[in-house]
C-alpha cells in the first residue's frame, strides 16, 4: 500500500462469490479502489448472476421490477440532459451500453447513434432492438463523436487511466462527456456502510467523490454541471437493506432513500450524481 492509500472499509460480494475485498482510500486523488482487483479474465464470473438486472430485460422480482420501471422514466431524462448540455442532435456514442435501451430512445430523438458494451448477452438483446453494438473501445480508434456518455459504466472499468485518456480523444473539440456513477459521501452510503448496495465489489472496481471526478477529469475537460440521479438512493437503499436484514422488501429502505435525497438538497452528496464535461480543446 502506497503513503497515500490507506484501508477504508471491507466489504462483501453480496450478489455472486460471497467473497469479502477491501476498499483502500486514495487519499490524494479521494476515490476507493477495490482490493485485490480481479485480473480482466476473471472479471466475467463475478457478472453470472440473473439478478444482474443492467445486462437483462427481465422483470423478476419486485427490485428488478421497479428498476425496470424507473428505467423507462430514466431514460426520457437522460435523452433531455444530453440535449441540454450539448445543445444540439448530433453524434453520440454510448459506453456500456448494456442492452441498448438509451441508444434507442436518443435514436429516435435523431441522435446518430453508436454504442460499446462487452457483454454479449446484452449486446444480442440490443441488437433485436436494432443497435449494434461493437465490443471495445479499441472498435472507435480514429474516431470523435459530439457526445459520450457512460451510464454507471466508469466504477467497472480495470484501466481507468488508460480509458480516461481514450474517452478524451473519442470526444470532438467542444464536445461533451457525461459521466453517471454513484456518491460513495451520500447519506445512504455512510448510513449502510459495508452493507451499502453500491459498493458492488469486485464488479466496481473504483468508487468516486466529486472531488476525485474532478481530479480525473481536469486535464482534458472542464466539469460544467452535476446532476443527482434521485431515484438510486431508494434501489440501493432497498438493495442494502436486503444484503443487511436477508428482507426482500423494506419501508425503511425508502425512508431511508428519501432522507438521502432530503440532506442531498444541502450537502450536494445525492447518491449517484451526473458528471457533465466539456471538453477544453
């Protein structure tokens, strides 16, 4: 561990292995990182899981029921955001696009749609909705787009350095990178504490403040607005309160969302919130 890493809290695989990592604090940059990270060939076994409700379309269960619900509300906002930030229909590409669904909404609002997503499962039910989503990064080498986007994409990503830098080339001169992840300083989170559904070890490899998007960020793109993306706090609260009780449904879970969102209003801190970039040159 390096002068300015120290150990933050350990954690729990809720959802797949039921093995326990460490969340070690940069202290200099002010983001977690998870510890051991799991090498890139063996990150797709900690995704088999049918409750990985982002890389599915099924509503199974009340959590996965109500995610989906929000998710079509979601998305009309997502597609009203990055129009406001960019102030114009251009090209857009999607980073971990899942299985497709924002892509076809911004599609629709006559965006020139392009997306990325690793999972194949995801990228075929995509593809039945008419997106085609290439595999890698690496498939839009030499190219820019108006607008990037990545939906609680950045907290997978093993090389983060490596990607910031290809996510700053992918991006047109006065273009626009909007960034979704959750607030590891929300109420919810230091609330829940190792129980907090965000966390989401080994899956999330990074867990970030708004001090550390900024850091990351600085050298290629100036941080415009954030947005709070309201409705996470009461599906990871509810997600919590199961990995914390073993109860699959709790009104305290929405309490304690509410109140999240409540103290949010002062301290900014809301439970994911929405980077939006501009890029500098």
């Amino acid at each position: 561990m390096q002068n300015h890493e120290k150990k933050y809290l350990s954690v729990k695989d809720y959802l797949v292995s039921g093995e326990t990592f460490e969340l070690v604090h940069d202290t200099d940059s002010d983001f977690l990182k998870t510890f051991p990270q799991p090498k890139i060939e063996e990150l797709p076994k900690y995704y088999e899981s049918q409750e990985y409700i982002s890389h599915t379309d099924e509503k199974r269960g009340l959590i996965s029921s109500l995610y989906q619900l929000v998710k079509k509300w979601s998305l009309q906002k997502k597609a009203k955001l990055i129009l406001q930030q960019h102030g114009e229909v251009g090209s857009l590409l999607d980073v971990g696009a899942g299985t497709g669904d924002f892509l076809k909404v911004a599609k629709v609002k006559g965006w020139q749609v392009h997306g990325m997503e690793p999972n194949k499962n995801a990228a075929k039910l995509a593809l039945e909705k008419g997106i085609d989503l290439k595999a890698s990064l690496n498939d839009f080498e030499g190219k820019q787009f108006d607008v990037v986007t990545l939906w609680h994409v950045l907290e997978h990503i093993p090389d983060l350095e490596e990607t910031i830098l290809k996510l700053a080339a992918l991006v047109k001169p006065q273009g626009t990178l909007i960034i979704a992840v959750p607030n590891f300083k929300s109420f919810d989170a230091r609330y829940y504490g190792k129980f907090w559904a965000a966390y989401d070890v080994p899956r999330h490899l990074w867990h970030f403040s708004k001090e550390s998007m900024k850091n990351l960020f600085a050298e290629n793109f100036h941080l415009k607005k954030i947005e709070p993306m309201i409705f996470d706090s009461f599906y990871v609260s509810l997600l919590s309160e199961k990995y914390k009780t073993g109860r699959k449904f709790s009104l305290k879970a929405f309490w304690i969302g509410l109140l999240s969102n409540i103290k949010a209003k002062h301290s900014k801190e809301y439970s994911s919130q929405v980077y939006c970039f501009k890029k500098s040159i």
